[in-house]
C-alpha cells in the first residue's frame, strides 16, 4: 500500500455539499482535507442547475445557523430560494470560512481500505491521490448518483439527452425544440412549466402521477426577514424540537375531530398557505391514518380537476396509487395550469411502460429521473473495512447502520445524513449541522481520552434497525414506492431508508448513546 503520492492528514471528508463544508469548518483544527467530486462548492446545488430548481423550505430555515454574524448578513432574496442563490450562499461561506484551502475539487474518491493495525483509511481518488487519515466522514448527500433507467435505443437517438442532475452550466437552448420529458417528480414539476414557455412542444411522460402544492414563492419581505434575525438564536433550537426541524403550523386535532365544514377551511387554508408541506400537517394525522390521507388525496385530486381543462388528462393526472406524502410531496410553480397550454401533452407510461428511444419524433429528452438514492453515493465507492469485508456485501440485502452515522465492521467512518437518519423528512442544512456537531464531538473525545478505534456493535446496528423499521411501520409512507425505501430503482433491496420518527426523537437517541459511556459503540 505504499505509494509515493501517500499524504498524512487526520480527517478525510467527502463531499462539499452544505454538511460536508460545515463538516471542514467544525473540523479546521484538525488537518482536514475535504474531497469534492464537482468544480466548485455546494453538493446539490453545484450538480442540480436545470431550469426552475429551487428549495421547497424557506430559506431562513434552509441556511447555516453556526455563525450569527453570517446569519445576521445574509439577505435571501426569496422566500424559497432558486438554485443560483443557493449556490453563491455556498461559495460565500466557502470563502467567508476560508474552506478552498482545505478543499480539493473534481477529485472523486475511488476506493477506500481500512488498515487495522494502523487505524487509519486509505484513501484514493481519481486524481491519483493516496491520503492516510484517522476518520472519514462521508458527507456524501441523499441525492448525488442519478439514476439513468437503461432504456435500449438511448445510443441511436440523433437529439440530446440531459439527466436534470448533471445539467449543463450554460443552459440548454429549447427554441423551436420538440422536448420529451420523463420524470414527474419534485424535479420534473419545477422543470417543465419553464421548459413548456420555450419549446416548440413538451411531451410529458409520466408513470406515476405526483401530488403537488404551490410553493407560494415570493419576494423575501423586510419584516419576515427581520423578524427572523430578531430570534434567530431561539428560532434554530425551536426547529431541532420539530418533527421536521422547520417551524410550520403543527396541527392538534386529527381529521376525525373537524366537522366535514372545518375539514375543508383547514385543507383550502393549507393549499393556500404558501407554507410547503402544510398539505400533510392539515390534520394530526395526516401520515398515520388511511382515511385522514384520503381526504388530503382527494382535496387535491378536486384541485386538479378544477384546474386541467382536459378532463383525460385532469384524471391522469390525479394519484390513486399511493398515499400523498408516501413519496414526497411536490412544492410547483404553475405544474398543473402547464397542462392547459396547446402545445404541452401527457402520455402515460404506466399502462405502457418505455422500452425505447424510437416511436416520438423529439429533439431533446430530458430525464428527471431521480436518483439511486441515499446509499447511492456511498456505493459507488469501493470501501474495504476491517477484515477485507466491503461495504457493497455488508450492504447486499439493503443499508445498515447504527443511528444512521456508523456502519458495523467500518471503524473511525462516520456518515452525515447517512442511511437511517430523518434526511430528506427534515431541513437537511441544520439537521446536518447538528450531525456534524455530534460527530465531531465524538472525534474530540477520542482525542480526549487518547484512543485510536471506534466501530458500532453489529447488536446496535440491529437494535437501530428496530427502531426505524417500528418507525416505519406507524406511518404511510411504506405504501409508496420511492427514493425513501427505494423501489425507485428496479432491483434495488432493503426497506425504508430514512428515520421517520421525527429529528427530536432521533437527536435524542443519539446524544443519549453518547450520554451513556458510548452505548452501542466500541472505543478503543
Ligand atoms: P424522484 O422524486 O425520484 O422522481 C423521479 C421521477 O422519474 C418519478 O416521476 C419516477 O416515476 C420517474 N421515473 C423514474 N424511472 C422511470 C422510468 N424508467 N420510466 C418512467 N419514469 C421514470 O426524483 P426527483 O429528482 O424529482 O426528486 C428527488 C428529490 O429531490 C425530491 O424528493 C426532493 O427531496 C428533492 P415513479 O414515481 O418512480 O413511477
């Protein structure tokens, strides 16, 4: 394993999306070297730039709360904020932080083993580097690898291909252009109503409807602005005790306690309360009961019908497969008002699913497609832990991990938003600030108390597997087929990936772990 490009570093973190360059940050006075697979900073926000993407939380929450001064400075211009915005907040803390300088960029990590006498990783990456460090953190984001369905035909279509998550830093021209568009979720529905206003024609295609709310984006005003740097401090902590870590209105009764009247004054108020996500907290028990769903469902489905004009593609339009929230809920700008344009059409490819780039006559085909979700990125590095084991055959039947944050069999490797934590079910920015916090805060200790290993117990793993599939199993969500338990992408094993029990009973969980002498946790 010797090599003479070896470099001797005591973190290695991967990824500078938002948690992997607070990650650097927390971590500066350590020698820390953080490897970046793009050109610049900002992990989803560098990769995701096609036309409308935008964040479905309001800023002020979707924004670092570790330094006061940055977050008494920084102006949003919006309420939900476009991806440009989001990645010039991403290089000014770079630069604010001085980050660059620990930062290696278009430098992917390849391969990495765990040397077991030495306690220290191997880490190797595309650019031929070899570093030796005591831990890595893998800040490797939900949502990084594509997923690009093998449609046979893709190599003969003369036009061009785009996946909306590698999109072209310069744009893409769609004048006079006949566009197919394939993937109706969060992506597919900010994307197309700005295409549709381009293009020749846009031809949809659709194989499982999504339910959709409107973002109620607006300018940021003064006083929403003001009256968040006024209570910033008290703000943050009161989003960590939400089940979401976003303040929004969480509702008392459930849909059985509102007369069918009130029912209907709370679901309209929701829809129009330029709060995403409202739509699933209209009643308590929105994720939890069948029938409250419904109602939501069927609310929207009346949406949709009173907005499409053409009443085949209204009905295709609706969802009847799944549960609204069971994948997540889409925030739009115009989506459903898209289809009342002559120039825009829908086919659906559920009852006749794509076989092959040949019967449309299109010039451009853009996949929104998705991702291989939360364990994706992960994946497509080769990681050999103790014993020769890899982290492809421990992971075959689907991801385990103890509190989300550590695999057994992979000492000193720590994951933010890894697989099992509430990732994408709460505000990723301040949830992965605290992540990065408490696992720093484990590296310290050990500093502390002077040891060299720490690994999980397979009988923690276990018990935290437990607790997510018990989570689970109260909610809706496992009657959906998503990126969440991915059966988004065909072949795919294992069960629900994400922590549904809420961030506070998950950050509970967690420090108490620490709390009591590093239960479940081998330290050495
Ligand atoms: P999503 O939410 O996974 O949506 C992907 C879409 O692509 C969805 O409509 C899929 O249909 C569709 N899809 C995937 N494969 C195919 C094939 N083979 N044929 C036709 N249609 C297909 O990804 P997004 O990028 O929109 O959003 C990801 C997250 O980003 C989102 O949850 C937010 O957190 C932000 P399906 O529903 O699987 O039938």
């Amino acid at each position: 394993m010797t090599n003479k490009n070896e470099e001797h570093v005591d973190i290695v973190i991967i990824g500078a999306g938002f948690s992997g360059m607070y990650a650097t940050h927390r971590l500066r006075n350590y020698k820390v070297v953080c490897l970046e697979a793009g050109a610049g900073v900002g992990g989803t926000w560098y990769w995701n730039r096609y036309p409308g993407a935008r964040v479905d939380i309001q800023s002020v929450e979707y924004s670092y709360g570790f330094d006061e001064e940055l977050q008494q400075e920084w102006h949003w211009p919006e309420y939900f904020s476009a991806q440009p915005d989001l990645e010039r907040y991403a290089n000014h803390v770079a630069d604010r932080f001085n980050l660059r300088q620990h930062i290696r960029f278009s430098n992917p990590v390849e391969s990495m083993q765990f040397d077991e006498v030495e306690n220290r990783w191997h880490v190797h990456t595309a650019n031929g580097d070899h570093l030796l460090c005591r831990y890595v953190i893998a800040a490797t984001g939900s949502l990084t690898a594509p997923n690009l369905p093998p449609w046979p035909g893709r190599d003969q279509f003369k036009g061009d291909i785009y996946h909306t998550a590698r999109w072209p830093a310069e744009g893409v021209d769609f004048a006079g252009k006949r566009v197919g568009f394939i993937g109706t979720g969060s992506t597919g529905i900010q994307a197309m109503p700005i295409i549709a206003e381009q293009a020749q024609e846009l031809v949809v295609f659709q194989r499982t409807p999504a339910f959709c709310m409107p973002s109620g984006n607006r300018p940021l005003d003064e006083e929403h602005e003001q009256d968040w740097k006024a209570h910033y401090q008290n703000r943050r902590k009161q989003m960590l005790e939400t089940y979401g870590a976003s303040i929004i209105e969480y509702p008392t009764a459930t849909a059985d306690e509102c007369s069918p009247e009130q029912q209907a004054e709370i679901l309209e108020q929701a829809w129009n309360s330029k709060s995403s996500f409202q739509l699933l907290f209209a009643f308590r028990d929105v994720m939890t009961n069948a029938s409250a769903n419904e109602l939501v469902c069927e609310f929207v489905r009346e949406k949709i019908r009173s907005i499409v004009k053409n009443t085949e593609t209204a009905e295709l339009l609706c969802p009847t497969t799944y549960p609204i929230g069971g994948k997540r809920l889409c925030i739009g700008n115009g989506y459903y008002d898209m289809y009342n344009r002559e120039n825009v059409s829908l086919v659906d490819v559920k009852a006749s699913p794509i076989v092959e780039f040949a019967e449309y006559e299109l010039d451009v085909i853009i996949t929104a497609t998705g991702f291989d979700a939360v364990t994706g990125a992960m994946s497509r590095i080769e990681i050999e832990g103790s014993n020769q084991s890899t982290l492809t055959e421990k992971w075959a039947e689907g991801p385990t991990t103890y509190l989300g944050a550590m695999v057994s069999g992979f000492p000193n490797m720590f994951m933010i938003h890894g697989p099992s934590t509430p990732a994408a079910q709460a505000q990723m920015i301040t949830t992965g600030e605290w992540q990065v916090n408490w696992t720093a805060d484990i590296i310290d200790s050990m500093e502390r108390d002077g040891l060299v290993h720490i690994d999980a117990t397979e009988e923690a793993e276990q018990q935290w597997a437990q607790e997510v599939d018990m989570v689970s199993e109260q909610s809706l969500h496992k009657f959906a087929e998503s990126w969440y338990n991915g059966k988004n992408i065909e072949g795919k094993k294992g069960g629900f990936m994400i922590y549904v029990g809420g961030f506070p009973r998950f950050a509970e969980l967690c420090d108490s772990a620490v709390a009591n002498g590093y239960e479940g946790f081998i330290r050495k």
